[in-house]
C-alpha cells in the first residue's frame, strides 16, 4: 500500500478511455488498497484508478462514515432524476463547478473478490459514481459546465473534492 501521486489536468492520463480489468489478482488488490490509502491522505470522497495515472476501470468511493465502495468495471445500469451540485475533483485542485448530476444512480460491476455486486446511489453517493465512472471514460466535471461562469475559485473545505 502506498500514497500515490494524483494526476491533475492537463495529464493525457486523466483523458484516455481507461480498460476493462480482466483478471482481479494481487496487483489489482494492491491497486485497490492504494487508491484507498490515496482518497484518505487526500480527503477525497472518491477516486478512480486513471487520476494515479492507471488506465483501468476501477473506482473507490468513501462518503465520511460509511464503509469504502470499490467497484471494479462499474457500469450505470440506470439514472434518475437530475439535481444541481458543487463538485469539484482532486484531478482539478483548486475549483468548484456547479453542474447537473442525477438524483440516483444504480450501477453493476464487480467487488475487490471478483464476485458481482449491483448498488444503488442517491444524492453524493450518485453524484460520487457519476463522476468516477466520467473519469474512467477520460471525462471530467469541467466538461459538463454549461459555461465557463460556473466554474469558481473553491473557498477552503467546501465541497468534497471526487
Ligand atoms: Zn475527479
């Protein structure tokens, strides 16, 4: 387990569409148990394996207080409902962007055991798989601002970085 370095805008990494995991072994776990060491030192809500510069389809989510999800090939099965919200993103330091992400999400994929799981998420959990699995398609918030006014300056501690 380690701290990794996180990717920031411009890196080619953060825009590539990342690949499918084929077998989950031992150095996906350690991938795993990296990116979770990562999202904590940088208290993050979320994080996906292409910010620590990985081109691989796996996320992990920690919304405070609640246990970590780690998704491997997560995919949206189903959207409802549309909110707007703050976000901003670890791989953009320093900005918030206000933008419309869906009130609840379902989503299937694999846990860290390869074993299938399908979850349900509403309000920062659905924002948080919205924006990780973006990531794993190299897209970022930025690219959902509907113009370049709603993307500000972040004040300190104000909106969970993803
Ligand atoms: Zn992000």
């Amino acid at each position: 387990m380690a701290v990794l370095p996180i990717r920031v805008v411009p890196d080619p990494t953060l825009r590539q569409r990342a690949r499918r995991v084929k077998s989950i072994d031992g150095s996906t776990q350690k991938l795993i148990d990296s990116m979770v060491e990562t999202m904590h030192a940088a208290n993050g809500v979320g994080l996906a394996a292409p910010q620590v510069g990985i081109p691989l389809r796996v996320i992990v989510i920690g919304i405070p207080e609640e246990e970590e999800i780690v998704i491997v090939n997560p995919q949206i099965i189903r959207r409802t409902g549309g909110r707007r919200v703050n976000e901003g993103c670890l791989s953009v330091p320093g900005y918030v962007g206000e933008i419309t992400r869906s009130e609840s999400v379902r989503v299937k994929g694999r846990d860290r055991h390869g074993r299938e799981i399908r979850l349900r998420g509403d309000d920062l959990l659905a924002q948080a798989l919205e924006h990780e699995i973006d990531h794993l398609n190299g897209v970022l918030y930025t690219d959902h601002l509907e113009s370049a006014d709603e993307l500000r300056p972040a004040e300190r501690s104000e909106e969970a970085d993803l």
